[in-house]
C-alpha cells in the first residue's frame, strides 16, 4: 500500500491499525484493551476533562447511588453553574475558548468527559500542566490532550434528529446544551466576529434533543435556587 492511501484512511474505518473512535472521539469504549493504536496528540487545540460533570439524574456516577428529586428546572440551573464556573475557570487563566461541551452520554469512556477546544495549541498545552495538578467537587481532575478537532465528527447525528436507537450508550457524543441565557453570555461576543458559532451551541429553538450548547436548552430559570457554584481546589479535593 501506498504511503499516500494509507495517509488517506488514517482514523477512518477502513483503517485497521489505529482507532477510528479514539481518533474522532478522543475516547473508545475498549480502553487498553482496544486491538486498534490510541494515538494520543503531542500538540492539540482540545482538552479532555475525563468524567468531570456528575449529573445529579444519573445515580451511577455517585458512590452512594443517590437519586436525585431535582426538577427539570433546577438540573438545568445545576448544569449551566458547572459549564459557567469551567468555562470561566479555563478561559480566564488559559485563553480563548473556540467551544467546551460536555457529553450526556452513559458509557464509562463518555459519561460526564468535558472537552474544551482552545483557540491556541499553546493554551491547551499548559491547561493539562496545570489542570493535573488539580482538584474540583471533592475529585482529582484529570485531564489530557485530545485528538477532537471537529466535533461534527464527533457528535451522533441521529441522536441531533431525535432517531438515536442506542441511547446513552451510543458511542458517538450526545451533547449537554446549556440555556439560551447562559449561551448568550458566553458566545454573545464571538458572534459579532467571523467565526462559526460552536457546534454544541447553535440554536435549534426548543428541542431538547441537541447537543452541547443551546440546541434545544431553551432558557431555564435565572433564579438562585439550588446553586451549585463550586471553585476549584488546588491542594485536597475539598468542596467549597
């Protein structure tokens, strides 16, 4: 085979040597254990945070198997304070923020990860460094580089339409969206410039079978009721 052909089907499924789903997703369900090479980035524009976001909804991802009795009102404020309190956090000591999503997903590779894609190499780069070091919710953070350049790729279509047969086992990203208001005040500046609004916020009215961002988030009470505004802990994982 050629050196160009084989170039051509790099992290396609025809590609027989290195991981289609590692290479789109930044995550494959087989870990280790995947007979496929993770090749993982030197140099990336994207981050992963692995497993960061706990949904109050989803008891497995809590020790004590809790299950919430939050409304739908109140899961939404509980998620937009997470995604506000990162994105703030991230862009105010790292730099500019092109997108951040968070996948809904219920797979161990996918449930909870955070992907944030900077708008420089070099910002991402010395987030890992730092972020490592770091603890958020009473956790360690653990973070790393990310293949993810184009979330398109990354995000199940049929899921966006509504038609996504697997559920949150699926292996492709299932997008959290934010509210219209949080989106606004995150993004509202970058759609007076030239550039593609982020993949996990483009506005689908109410529908909330979108993605990241505001596709179909609609906006959510602004009140303070059950804030979960939590600030990172640079030495022992305490909550405060």
């Amino acid at each position: 085979m050629g050196s160009e052909y084989l170039a051509s089907i790099f992290g396609t499924e025809k590609d027989k040597v290195n991981c289609s789903f590692y290479y789109k997703i930044g995550a494959c369900r087989h870990g280790d254990r995947c007979s496929r090479l993770h090749n993982k980035p030197t140099f990336s524009q994207t981050i992963l945070l692995t497993g960061m976001y706990r949904n109050p909804s989803n008891p497995t991802q809590f020790p004590e198997g809790i299950k919430t009795d939050m409304t739908e009102d109140e899961l939404q404020e509980h998620f937009d304070n997470f995604f506000e309190d990162i994105f703030a956090e991230l862009e105010s000591k790292y730099g500019e923020i092109e997108e951040m999503n968070v996948c809904d997903n219920l797979g161990d590779h996918l449930v909870g990860n955070v992907y944030c894609q900077f708008v420089e190499e070099e910002a991402a780069e010395k987030a890992v460094t730092d972020i490592n070091n770091r603890w958020y919710d009473g956790r360690p953070i653990l973070a790393e580089l990310s293949p993810v350049t184009d979330f398109r790729e990354a995000c199940c279509r049929q899921y966006e339409m509504g038609e996504c047969t697997r559920g949150g086992f699926c292996n492709f990203m299932h997008l959290k969206p934010i509210s219209r208001e949080l989106r606004r005040r995150l993004y509202g500046k970058r759609r007076r410039r030239a550039r593609t609004p982020p993949r996990g916020d483009r506005d689908r009215g109410h529908d909330r079978r979108g993605g990241g961002g505001d596709r179909g988030g609609g906006d959510r009470g602004g009140n303070d009721r059950g804030s979960n505004r939590r600030r990172y802990d640079e030495e022992g994982g305490g909550r405060y």
